[in-house]
C-alpha cells in the first residue's frame, strides 16, 4: 500500500495515558498508515498530547472539537476530514487498547476483496476479555436483536474496529445518519448492506480496557431502541436507505 493512501480515524474523550501508548504501537505495525485523533476537547488534555506526537512523529494529526457530541458525530467530521483528502481506506479504531493494532494487517488484507471488513467480538464464539457479564450480555444480545430485527447479516453490528473504502463513505449521506453513540456504527453498516456493499467479519480479541473509563451510558441505549424500529421500517417499506 502507497504512503497517504490509509488513515486510522480514533475518536478519543480523556483518553491521554492510552493515546500516547497507542499511536507509537499503531506506527510500528502499520508504519505507512497515517493517524487522524478526533478529541472532543477532553479536560485531561488528550489534544494537547496528540499535538506534542504529531510534532516528533510524522503523519500524525489532530481534530479538535469544540464541545462532546458522542462517538458518531466525532467520526462524522473524521469521515469529512479523510474525503477531502486522498485516502483510499478509512479506519475506525478505540483509543483504549481493546482493538489491538496486531489486526489492522488482517484488515488490510480483507479490504483488498471487499469495501468495508468489521471487527468481530463474536464471529467465533465470542471473543471478549474481562469485560463484566452485565456489559457482555447486553452486547451480545443487542447484537443479536439487531440481527433480527433488521435482517442484516453481521453478527457484531455495535464494534468500532472498521476499515472502509473510500466509495462507502463517499456514497454515504453522511448528515443524514442520526445516531450520536454507538448505534452509529449498526447504521452505517446497515446502509452499506442496503447498498451492496460487499462486507467482510474478521475475527478480532476485544480485551476491556485497562486505562481510563468507558463512556457507555443509558442514553446511548436508549438512541439504540429507536434506531432498531426506524431500520426496521426502512427494512420493510422502503428500497433504498
Ligand atoms: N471524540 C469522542 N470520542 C468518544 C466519545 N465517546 C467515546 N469516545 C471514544 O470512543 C472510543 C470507545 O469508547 P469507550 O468508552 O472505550 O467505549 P466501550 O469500549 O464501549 O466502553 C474511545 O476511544 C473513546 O475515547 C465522544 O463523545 N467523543
Ligand atoms: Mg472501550
């Protein structure tokens, strides 16, 4: 792959102590990707680290938002960021170490025969470390219920460790997708299936991070539910998303 053809979009909201680890780790496995930080102008100061890198590591960048508006919105302007330049393949990743930089070969070598290759906890079995029960069945099961209820054929639609090329986003109507939290991610995927979009599940270890807090919370569950009935109307009544 050419130098300025991959970019690696991470979302981060205090995530300072595992950013500084990350992007040094990211450099070694996949030297000729390049890294686009999305910080939701976080009070430990994740920006102004990322700034510190991007000054003694090349290829590093950082996007700075004014204020948190959730996962979706943070990679929306990460999608834009990398449409305007000349990336062939765009990909989300966790700031927090529970997507391993170890895969992102295995992604680039499933990209070369499909347009969008997801990160699976649980394509084989599942595949989640430490994470506690409560948390691992409601994503188990959210998972499952997507499944159903919207016929897509992905068993991890909710994962964050993605590779894309560049025509899924390009065909996206990115201001159109309406989720801020995690169901971002079921959206985008369902759109690509409704597209035609040949779409690829690698398997990949989820470990829970061991730096930092989650930012899951209720409300991002509730947006869930909502998300599951429009797509499942869309699903029935309508052709094109
Ligand atoms: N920019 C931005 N990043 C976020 C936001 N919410 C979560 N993230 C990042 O998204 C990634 C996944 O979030 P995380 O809290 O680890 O979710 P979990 O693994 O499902 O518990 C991490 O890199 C977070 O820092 C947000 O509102 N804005
Ligand atoms: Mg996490």
């Amino acid at each position: 792959m050419k130098p300025g053809e991959i970019l690696i979009i991470i979302p981060t909201f205090n995530e300072r102590e595992n950013i500084v680890l990350l992007i040094p780790e990211v450099k070694k496995i996949l030297p000729e990707a390049d890294i686009l930080v999305v910080d939701d102008s976080s009070p430990d100061g994740t920006g102004q680290c990322v700034k510190e890198i991007a000054a003694t590591i090349n290829g590093v960048n950082l996007l700075e938002r004014s204020k948190k508006e959730g996962l979706g919105k943070a990679y929306i302007s990460g999608f834009k960021w990398a449409l305007e330049r000349n990336y062939q393949y765009i990909f989300e990743m966790d700031a927090d170490f529970s997507h391993d930089p170890k895969f992102l070969p295995d992604f680039i070598s499933a990209i070369q025969e499909n347009d969008l290759v997801i990160g699976s906890r649980y394509k084989s079995g599942v595949n989640v470390v430490n994470w506690p029960m409560k948390r691992l069945l409601l994503s188990y099961y959210a998972n499952q219920l997507a499944r159903v209820v919207t016929g897509i054929p992905i068993r991890d639609s909710t994962g964050g460790f993605k590779c894309f090329r560049r025509s899924v986003l390009e065909a996206l109507k990115l201001e159109k997708i309406s989720s801020s939290g995690y169901f971002f991610q079921l959206e985008i995927n369902f759109f690509a299936w409704k597209r035609g979009f040949r779409i690829k599940e690698i398997p990949i270890i989820f470990p829970d991070r061991k730096r930092g807090v989650s930012k899951m919370s209720t409300k991002i569950i509730r947006e869930a539910l909502f998300l599951l009935l429009r797509l499942r109307f869309i699903s029935f009544f309508k052709r094109n998303y």
